[in-house]
C-alpha cells in the first residue's frame, strides 16, 4: 500500500489517495485521534471519480462519528481495465432492460459473479494493508453496495462485524445460498422506488440473510434519493455494533 | 373529558386517567413544561390493562423527547361493551389459522372495519378533548396500530401531522384505498417474522400509501420485539416531523 497524495480537509478529517498494487483507493482518517479508530469500507457501483462526492460525503460523516474510512477501486471501472466478459453483459443487460424483457438469470451471473470473485479478495488484501496501520484498528465494518460483493464479504471474510448493504444491484441465485451463511448484524437500506431496482429481489435478499440481528430500511427518493436522516440511521447503527 | 387519577411517575412525567364518556383512557404529560407539548395519539390493538406496560414504556420515551401522548380504549376492548359481530369474526379467524385456511377477505372486513369505522371518530373527540387542555398543543402524530385505524385516522383527520404505524394486523381491501389518500409522512415499523402478521400485506399497504416521505423499518424479534432502537428511531422521527 502507498499513498500518494494527502490533503486536510475543512473539517481537518485527512484524506489520504493510496494504490494497492495497481488498485487506486481512498482513506479518510477522523481528526481527532486520540487512539485507533474502527474502520469503514465503503461500498460503491464502481468509479471513484464518479463516485467520489457521494462517498466523500459519507466518510465526512464516519469521521465525524470518530470512524476511519476506506475505499478500493473495483474490478474493470474507472481507470482499471475492462473486463471484456462484463462489457458484453453490460450490454445484453441494458438490450434486455430496453426491450422490456426479464434480465436473465445468466447475464446477472456473467455480469456480477466474476466481478465479486475479483472484487472481494482484492477488498480482504486492502483490509490487510489498511489494518496493519497503526491509527487504525478493527473492529470493521463494510457499507454500501454492490451488495453481492457486500453479502460475500460478510459470509466469507471473519474480520467485517457488522455491514449497511445497499439494495439496488442485481444479485445472482448463488448469492442468495452465501447470505444465508451470514450471521453478522446487518442493516440494509433499500430505495422503495428505485428505477434500476429489483424490489422484489431485495427483500428476498434481506430475507434470505442468516443474521438475527438484521434490519431493512426502505425509503422514498430514487437511487440516489436516500434520505440524511437514514445515513444517520446507518451511523448510529455502526456506532451500536462497532465502538 | 374527566381526569379520574392523577399520579407522578419516578422519572417526574405525569400520568393521568380519564374517562371521555363511557371510554376511559390515559394521559402522558412531560415533567418540565415550559410551553405545551405536542401530542402523540399512542395507538394499540385494544385491552388498555393489558398493553400498560408497553404503552408506559413508550409514554415515557415520549416524554422525555418532550411529547405529551395519550390513549384510550378501543370499541369491544378492555372493560367496554363487547360487540357480538367482533367476537364471531375473531372466532371465525381463530378457526381459520387453526384449520391452516387463508384467511377470507370477509372475515377481516367483519373484524376490522367496524372496529375503524366506530373507533376513528373516538380517537377524534379524544383529539378535541386533549386539544383543548392548556398544556397541549399540536402538532399531532398517531402512533401505533390498529394499522387500519393508523390508515384512517392518516386520511381523514387534518389535524394529525405525521404517523408511525405498526404493521402486525389484517388489512380490509378498502383500506387500501384509503391509504393512497394518505400524504402525511408516514414510518412503518414491521416485525419481518411475526407470526400472527401477514407480512406481503404489510409491504403492499407500505406501497400503497399515498406519502412522498414514507420509510419502513423492518426487523426481527416476532411480535412484541420491537428492538429499543427502532423505537428511538421512531421518536426522532416525530421530532423531525412534530417539533
């Protein structure tokens, strides 16, 4: 892990670029440190440049509530290189979406297996790289999306206690057997009117989870609608199972 | 409206009976009043005696938010009148959950709507009554279930600002209607695996709920194991809503 860039913030939370190898990431370290926080991996569709307001805006936010934060670039986004297999997935998903057709269980698997099967060891070599800091320290938690990579996560790796998953990406059938393997607290926000958003499928995802201590936030506002006071929600929910 | 008790709790709220006519009911006021609350209606499926200890609990996290709340007994509850139709569908329901049968849409119109259409103008001249006290103000939420009556009272009445509902009761059809009229924000609380609760209804009546802000908070622990804190969600969401 090398950083490579490091800026304060205004609210003098620091705000640290790093590769991982050939993987660009972002940490965000709280102020104030009196001692190691606990860490945030953020979730996210991909693109960090894209992406980066909205997920600069939810690690303002755990480094306010004393939470360091981390991201990784995924698999084949923004500056990474394409995944050929996912591209033509990509497309016959949209050509699907456009013709009013289902989406077939089998461009869901083309398109999202190989992207958790890439994504999630690199997420455990970034927890690596990321715990051996020493102004960090566990225990961790994961937030956000894509929430297969987010349910593999919490099933496979033993040192994420607690995980927001955001509902809103497609999940293949295989997904739904690793979420009953998973018996971490879970709180899963779901954007009821969600245009790009299978309901249906995510509550059965919430419902599939093994977890007993799981609860599902639905709110109005569209994808990218979800509400301040259920990011707060999120907070607080870290905040009861990782401090 | 006549107080016919009147006792200080420990941590210094007020706790008043009444009795509005033949309906008896409690009053909540917060210890330190420096001008007057806004109220929360606390709704409850029915029998006063013995909901006390869950509507106390939630009386005094009211009151320390700063809510006066209140309550009264419902139609063929507690120490009133029974109502032979009320009994009969309640038996035909029993009958039917023993004997495995969906339950028929005519029973939960037998069961439940004359309980709303008798109970929504009780809890409206309780709302005139607690109105016109001097520590009481609006605004007004409605907390609780019946769902059906939640729904009503949501639609009907312009004087409730804001509603928590518990999902966990039948739904007639023609309820369904009326909460598309519904426009006041709305939070949902549903227990995922309650026994006694149909819990598609509860997602269809969510989705049908007319409210641009509505939000549903789903989680586990059956029936009457609402966490504590979904419940200090719920009040923030009448501070935001009432205060």
């Amino acid at each position: 892990m090398q950083f490579i860039s490091e800026q304060r913030l205004d609210d003098d939370a620091l705000e640290r670029e790093f590769t991982l190898g050939e993987i660009p990431g972002i940490l965000w370290t709280p102020a104030t440190v009196s001692e190691p926080a606990p860490l945030i991996l953020l979730g996210h569709p991909g693109g960090l440049r894209k992406m980066y307001p909205r997920l600069l805006a939810r690690a303002r936010h755990s480094a306010a509530a004393g939470f360091a934060t981390a991201t990784i670039e995924l698999p084949g986004s923004g500056d990474r290189p394409r995944s050929a297999v996912a591209e033509q997935a990509r497309a016959d998903l949209r050509r699907a979406i456009q013709a009013g057709e289902p989406v077939a269980e089998e461009i869901v698997e083309r398109l999202i297996l190989p992207l958790v099967d890439k994504a999630v060891p690199e997420w455990q070599s970034a927890l690596d790289a990321l715990l051996s800091l020493p102004e960090i320290r566990g225990p961790v938690g994961y937030s956000g999306g894509v929430i297969a990579i987010g349910t593999r996560l919490a099933a496979v790796e033993p040192r994420i206690s607690a995980a927001v998953l955001f509902a809103g990406s497609y999940v293949p059938r295989t997904i739904f057997d690793e979420a009953r393997q998973v018996t971490i607290p879970l709180h899963v926000l779901l954007q009821w009117d969600d245009e790009g958003n299978d309901r249906q499928m995510a509550l059965d995802l919430f419902d599939a989870f093994g977890s007993s201590q799981k609860t599902l936030h639905a709110n109005m506002g569209g994808h990218t609608g979800v509400p301040q006071f259920a990011g707060e929600e999120a907070n607080r929910f870290f905040t009861r199972h990782l401090t």
